[in-house]
C-alpha cells in the first residue's frame, strides 16, 4: 500500500467518481467529521460524482440520499441503490430482490439469529436492525464490548452454514441471501443511473474503505485507498488497498480528497 500523497499527477484529472464505505471510513470513532461534509462539497464542485457503498441499512440510505451531498448510495451491502432526484423531489429505490423474496429471505433470516445470539455470548443484533430491508446485521463491537476475532467468525459461519451471504465489516457481520454484493449493485447503479460500463471506466473512479467486507472493490478499482485504520485488518483482507492514508477514518477521507483536489 503506498501513500496517497504520492498519487500521481497526470492520473488526478482522470477522476470522475469517489465511491466510499461509510463505517470507519467517512466517519472516526462513531461520527461524521465536519470535514468529511466539507471535502464531499468540494468534490461535487469539482464535477466529481460521489456513491458511498455501505452495510448500513435503507432507513438510514433513505436519509443519507435526501440530505448528504451525494449523487446515490448503495445500501445493505449491494441490496439496493437509491438515488434522490432534486429536481422532481422523488426517491428512486432500485433493490436487487422482490419485496416478496425479501419477505421470505426475514424469514429464513430469523431461523438464523435465534442460532447465533444462542450460541454465541456476547454479541446482539445492531442497532440499526429494525430499519432494514434484506439482510441481518449482528453487532460485535458497535454497541457491545469487542469480541475476539475469532468469535465473529463463528458468527460469519453460522450464516453461511445456512447457505447465507456473510461479511464482516470493522462493527458488524453482516449476512443475507442472494448473490449480490457491494460490487454487483454498484455496476447495476452505473449502468441504471449513470449510463456507464463500470468495469470500462473504472480508472475513472476511486473507491475508499476500511474493512474486509471492502475487499472486492479494493481488488476491481486499481485506484482503491484505505483510511489508515485499514491496518487493523492487513491480516483478513483478501485484497488490499492499492493506496493508503496517514489519518485515520473519516480524517483520512477528508486528507484523500485534499490531495486528489490539491
């Protein structure tokens, strides 16, 4: 991973879109720096069209596409993009699933929480469970003490002993059913709103994360950065980021898009 101040030049002015995980990577300790807000404002005026890509849930996706200054989200780790269009003042949810599907998937994922919070003390479901829409999130460190690394991954494995998804991001593990991720709704996003082949103009983008749940956007954007705190799971990431940061989080963030802007 080499510094991001040594980015190179002739490469900043090719940089159309900053796509960003949220947990650990805009926000530090648990809040959203005001200079994250401030470098998202500079990189809409520079004409630079900004997605974060999250595990967080479509409550909050909701809110976050109506008041941030972003152009989409993709929530629940690839489940849906939503997009809020000002002009007409109107939300555009595109999920992956069927309501129908989805109702089903809660069903099956109930079957797997009573497991895990069974038989594995110390975690909980997230707090922000009741305001999603297709997966299940289960706490390891949000809101309840750290647990060891290798207790969330008996709680990945119960998910996907039960033929789930599983992801484990710096607070949560997150698990769901489908064949969708992070990746594959992002490039349904570029194509849908966008009108661009994501895996043609991905040198135009940035990706910015934190955590092994981030790996598959960190191996397809060859200009992926991590947030220093990335360092914290050098040993579980199956892919690293091409660059990193000195700050962490959403310092880290805000110090990324100074330079890329410099």
């Amino acid at each position: 991973m080499k510094p991001f101040r040594q980015f190179p030049e002739n490469l900043k002015a090719d940089i159309r879109y900053i796509l960003t995980d949220i947990d650990d990577t805009l926000t530090l300790h648990g809040r959203l720096p005001a200079g994250v807000f401030v470098a998202m404002e500079r990189l809409q005026k520079a004409g630079i069209r900004i997605v974060p890509v999250t595990g967080r849930p479509a409550g909050w996706c909701d809110h976050m596409a109506r008041f941030w200054p972003i152009d989409a989200i993709v929530g629940e780790n690839g489940a849906f993009y939503f997009r809020y269009d000002r002009r007409q003042k109107k939300m555009i949810r595109r999920y992956w699933k069927s309501e129908a599907d989805r109702k089903k998937d809660r069903k099956k994922l109930e079957k797997i929480k009573k497991e895990i919070l069974e038989k594995i003390p110390g975690c909980r479901v997230a707090s922000d469970q009741a305001y999603r829409e297709a997966d299940l999130a289960i706490d390891y460190c949000e809101d309840v003490a750290p647990l060891p690394p290798e207790t969330v991954r008996a709680i990945a494995d119960c998910f996907e002993r039960s033929g789930a998804q599983a992801k484990i991001s710096s607070i949560h593990v997150n698990g769901w059913f489908g064949t969708y991720d992070k990746l594959s709704m992002t490039r349904l996003l570029f194509s849908e709103v966008f009108g661009r082949n994501l895996d043609k103009i991905k040198k135009q983008a940035i990706f910015t994360g934190d955590s092994p749940n981030d790996a598959s956007l960190f191996a397809f954007f060859p200009h992926s950065v991590g947030v220093a705190n990335v360092r914290h799971f050098k040993e579980q990431l199956a892919c690293k980021p091409a660059w990193i940061t000195r700050r962490d989080g959403g310092d880290g963030f805000a110090e990324m898009v100074a330079a890329l802007l410099a």
